[in-house]
C-alpha cells in the first residue's frame, strides 16, 4: 500500500489551515474564498475552533497564511455581517462564522435562513454535543427522548444549503469539499452548516498533506442552449409589450453591462426588483425603475399591460409580482433567464436556464434588428417622465413639522458618490427606496429583502465595509430594527470599521402600523408609546434616548432636526474617520410614495371592530385579481 505524507493536526486545526487555501475564480479573477473568521467562544469551541484560529495568529505560516479573526458580540449578527460581505463581493467571497454548543449556536439559524432565502454563501460552523456521549448530558443540550442522534443544530437543516454533522476526524475532507462546492455554486448556494461536535474539534487525526495544498474552485457561467435561445427570442418578436425585471442575479453575474446594451438595442424597458436595483443605472432610457408591491407608476403601469415578462434573474417574490397580481394582461406569457431551474421554470415561463451574463449576449445577437415599436417606446419614455416627476416632488417636499424619510432618502442618494453603499432590510424603508433611490451602479443599493430581517443593517455596515473599504458605507436604521440588534456597534468600534448610520427616530413600527391600519388592526402594537397596557392607544413618548444609547457603544453620534441640518452633518460624517450615527427625527405617518400595487395580508373574515369588517371588504375587492399565470410559452 502506498504510503501518503500525513500531518498530525486536530479536526479544527485541519479546518483553519484547509480554509486560508481555498480559492475562487471566475473570469480569471482569482481570491481567496474565505477571508476571515467571526467567531463567538463557550465551551463547546474554546478549546477547539478557538485554540485553532489562536494558533494560526501567533504562527500563521505553516496554515500557509492568516485567517484574520474578529470578535463580534451577537451570534445572528456575526452571519448577518458575513452574508453582507459575501453580497458585496457579488458571492465571490466570504466569510466563516463559529458559535458555542446550545442557544449560541442556535442563536445562527436566522442568518442562515437570510443568506439561504437571499442566496448568499456563508459558512457556519456551530458547535455540538459530545459525539463520545461520554458526558450526557452535557450543558446546553437539548435532550430528545425519541433519538440520542440530534441535537438543536438539527434546526439548520431546513434553513441550509449544505448541512454535515462531522461526528469522526475521517469525514472531515469530503464535507468540506462538499461544503466549498456549494459556496461557490452560483445556483445552489446559500448557508452551509458543518455542525461539529466539541470534542471532535479538539481530536487529533493524521491528515493527508494533499488535503491542505492550494485549490482553486472555478465558478462556472452556464451558456444558454441554442433551442432555448431560439424559443425565448422568437418569443420577443412576437411580443407588442415585452417587459424586462432584473433580479439579483443580474447583478451577482456582473451582467450590467451586457444588460445596457440589451436594452438599448431592442428598446425593451428594463425594472427591477430589490435584490436588482443597480442592475441597471437609472438614467437609461429604458430603465423604468422598482416594480411589484413596492414599485413605482412607471414600472407598474407598464407591468400591468405587459404581454411579457422577461427574467433575468430574478425568484419572483410575492412583492415582485405583486402577490400574483401585477400582470394583468390576460394573455401574459414569461420567459425567464437563471442559472437555477428552480426559478426558471416559475409562472409557466420558457427557461433559459443559463447564467445572465451569458444569456443575454447571446440574446442581444439573437434579436439582431429588433426593436420596440414607436409608440410603444413613447410611452415607455411618458411613463418614465412622470414617474421621475413624482419622485423629485416626494423627496424635496419640504414635509413640516418634521421631515418625512424620503426626504431623508432624497437628501442622501443626492449626496453619496457612485460607488458608495446604501444599507437597508426592513419596514417601510424598503419599500420608499425601492419606489425611489435613483441607483447609478450595482454596488450602490443594498437592500436586504428576501428574508427582510430587522436588525440585519448594522452588522450588514460591518461587513460590507470590510469587502469594500474605499466606499462609504451608509446603513439607515429605524428605532426599530436599532433595538432588535445594536450591539454590532461595539464590534465596528473595536475593530475600527469607519462607515455612516442614520438612525430615523419615529417611535414606533411605521412599516407594520400602516399595513395594520390599513387591514383594519388600527396600528394596535406598533408605537412606541406609554400604553400602560393599552396599545391601541397614542400615549406619551418613552423617555428612551437612542442617542445617549448609541454614544454608549463607541461611536459619535450627531443629533439633527430638518433636512439642511441632516445634510451638514452627513458632510461631517463623511470627512470623519470614527463611525458616525446621523440621528434624526421623522414623521411616523409619511408620507410615502403613492402605490399602484397589492400585497396579500389575510384579513379577519369575522370581527366585532367595524374597522377590521370595512377591511375585510376591500381584500375580497383587491384580491379579484389574483392568479397563478398558467399560459404556457409556446
């Protein structure tokens, strides 16, 4: 039998040092894949992952490099912050994340449910029961009177991309090849768990030499195949009204360029959802903004007598279409361009499955000669016309007595460069900036909205900070989201992250107080208000100083009142080189941009409140229109 060189390490030792060496590449561009470490320590990886990540600090050479660690102070906002830094990268790179046994690996499952929804590569290593079971139960072990075989880390399984218990020394290697391969798959990737127990971290085993060498995990652009192409453009000529929504996909393949010149060959107007917004920049002639739920008129209007919808990229999300009811042409038929067959196939669509980059080069070529009819085209530019019209008019209204957050928006998209970075995930911001934010490049917009997990923007800062250091990072947080998760603020302090926050203080849930207004809950639990029990009701304001709290982490925080205040001080923020919280006080009643769209929220179909019962009647009315769109393609 062949002898194989072999190097003695434990099971997490032989994790950091297999780590630093692997690398992707796509388009001849090459990184290391897994740039550093997020790591929370109890007892379950202390003395494993912990004493690994240390030894590689004092001594990084033999590792054949360093993986830098960095303490943050929550375990959800330790993935939130790698899942941000993996968008940032276009999912080129990322991060890896280790919790202790029990509530802190737990503590995990929600950001990987945000980086799986959003398609986002992280790599999570929570730690496990003793796999000897010598010590049964051990602390923090959740026992299962059915099965000694699981333990909570079982809750990723569903909310994982990849998941592996590695219970022997011996599995080590092929689950983390396992485990890079779904990183770097563009289609399939998302959150990859490796949950290991915490004495087989510390375990000795003699590994092979070869499992530590360089490798380097090409990621591969799918072409279209010719019979899809033909179908898909055959499709478009016949089409009167097509409609193109970039989706994040377009921005992941880096495909902005060959999405311009799609556009502008064939004429068709190009919209598109959060994760897309940046595909293409807002000034093009055919870029008609946000559309579904939180979309603009421009967008909207034409979605709703489009004959096609063409997507790049895109997963269609009940704010996309509107809950099922943004297209309403009877006779609509979807062609839709991903890498991921999943996706592909929705609404009934004709699937290129390809990668967009690709796709749309070979379908620009395709359609060579064509263009949108003449009125049709005018109208694409009216409706772009108004819809700008409006926008200028919302953001400089000059709301009183305080500022409305549009204006807030309008003020920074005006003041941040190209290549700076907007922040967000959930409330009704989201929904003002998709309708609004005039996006000039894809890096420019990021928004958090499969999984629209509150408290994700400070981490999020975090992290894109570190993939992207020559930007300005601005996160907007609402009161809100700041008390679900502010203790990232400390982390970017201590590891002296210079970026921007704009802390809106309206005291209370804006976003969720209007959708229960409006299903007739009258804004019941969503104030922040004395209620003495009674929520239904508008008491005093709390004497919470978010502020004074803010102050309290490490950073400086500025105090505004008005829009000519909060620009002068973003211009401070952005010569500072501390971090820096913009706090400003706006109006939790709007106004907001006007909606031309439809969410679906149940509403009571039997209440005593005559406001639920008027609310009630408006669903049955505003849902008519809803439908699965069945039409085949061909």
């Amino acid at each position: 039998m062949t002898s194989v060189p072999t190097i003695r390490l434990t099971v997490a030792q032989a994790t950091i040092r297999f780590l630093v060496n692997q690398y992707s590449e796509r388009d001849g561009e090459e990184q290391r894949l897994i740039t550093g470490a997020f790591g929370i320590f109890g007892h379950g990886n202390v003395a494993g992952i912990g004493q690994a990540l240390l030894q590689n600090e004092i001594d990084p050479e033999p590792d054949g490099g360093e993986m830098p660690y960095y303490m943050p102070r929550n375990e959800q906002g330790q993935v939130h912050a790698a899942a941000a830094y993996a968008k940032a990268t276009d999912r080129m790179q990322t991060m890896m994340c280790t919790a202790s046994i029990g509530p802190g690996s737990l503590n995990m499952v929600t950001g990987a449910a945000l980086a799986t929804t959003n398609r986002l590569p992280v790599l999570l290593f929570p730690s496990d029961q003793f796999a000897t079971r010598t010590p049964d139960p051990v602390l923090q072990q959740v026992e299962n009177a059915q099965t000694l075989d699981t333990s909570v880390n079982d809750a990723f399984r569903p909310v994982a991309a990849f998941f592996d218990r590695i219970n022997r020394p011996e599995q080590l290697f092929p689950s983390l090849m396992q485990a890079m391969r779904t990183l770097t798959d563009p289609a399939d990737t998302g959150a990859v768990v490796l949950a290991m127990p915490q004495d087989v971290q510390a375990e000795a085993f003699d590994f092979p030499e070869e499992m530590f060498v360089k490798r380097v995990w090409h990621i591969r652009r799918t072409p279209a195949d010719r019979a899809s192409l033909e179908r898909a453009a055959a499709m478009i000529r016949e089409a009167k009204r097509p409609l193109l929504i970039a989706g994040g996909g377009a921005i992941y393949s880096r495909a902005s360029e060959e999405l311009r010149a799609f556009a502008s060959a064939t004429g068709i107007p190009v919209s598109d959802t959060q994760a897309g917004k940046g595909a293409i920049n807002f000034d093009h002639p055919q870029s008609v903004g946000g559309v579904g739920s939180t979309g603009g008129d421009s967008a909207n209007h034409l979605a709703d007598k489009a004959d096609l919808i063409i997507g790049v990229g895109t997963r269609y999300s009940d704010f996309t279409t509107a809950s099922r009811t943004q297209f309403k042409n009877p006779d609509v038929r979807f062609i839709n361009i991903n890498v991921k067959a999943f996706d592909a196939v929705k609404n009934s669509a004709e699937m290129v499955v390809a990668d967009a980059r690709e796709a749309l080069v070979a379908l620009t070529e395709e359609l060579s000669g064509y263009h949108v009819d003449e009125a049709y085209a005018q109208e694409i530019a009216e409706e772009k016309a108004a819809w700008d019209k409006v926008v200028d008019e919302l953001i400089h209204m000059g709301h009183e007595p305080i500022p409305a957050q549009v204006e807030v928006f309008g003020a920074l998209n005006e003041m941040m460069g190209d290549n700076d970075v907007v922040i967000n995930a959930a409330g009704s911001m989201p929904g003002d900036l998709q309708a609004l934010w005039r996006a000039r490049t894809p890096v420019q917009y990021h928004v958090e909205y499969a999984f629209s997990t509150m408290g994700y923007e400070i981490p999020a800062a975090l992290g894109v900070k570190m993939a992207l250091p020559d930007s300005q990072v601005v996160s907007i947080v609402g009161d809100g989201t700041y008390q679900m998760l502010p203790m990232e603020l400390a982390t970017i302090a201590q590891e002296g992250v210079k970026v921007i926050f704009v802390l809106l203080q309206n005291y209370g849930f804006a976003s969720i107080g209007a959708l229960s207004e409006s299903r007739g809950s009258q804004r019941f639990g969503t104030r922040y208000r004395a209620g003495g029990g009674k929520h239904n009701v508008d008491g005093p304001v709390l004497d919470v100083d978010l502020a004074a709290n803010a102050r309290s982490w490490g950073i400086d925080v500025i105090e505004v009142h008005g829009i000519e205040e909060f620009k002068e001080a973003y211009r401070k923020a952005e010569k500072a080189e501390r971090t820096t919280m913009i706090h400003i006080e706006t109006d939790l009643y709007g106004p907001n941009p006007p909606s031309s769209s439809w969410w679906d929220v149940p509403v009571s179909q039997e209440s005593r409140i005559e406001s639920t019962q008027k609310a009630y009647q408006d669903y049955l009315r505003d849902r008519e229109p809803q439908r699965h769109y069945t039409k085949p393609a061909n």
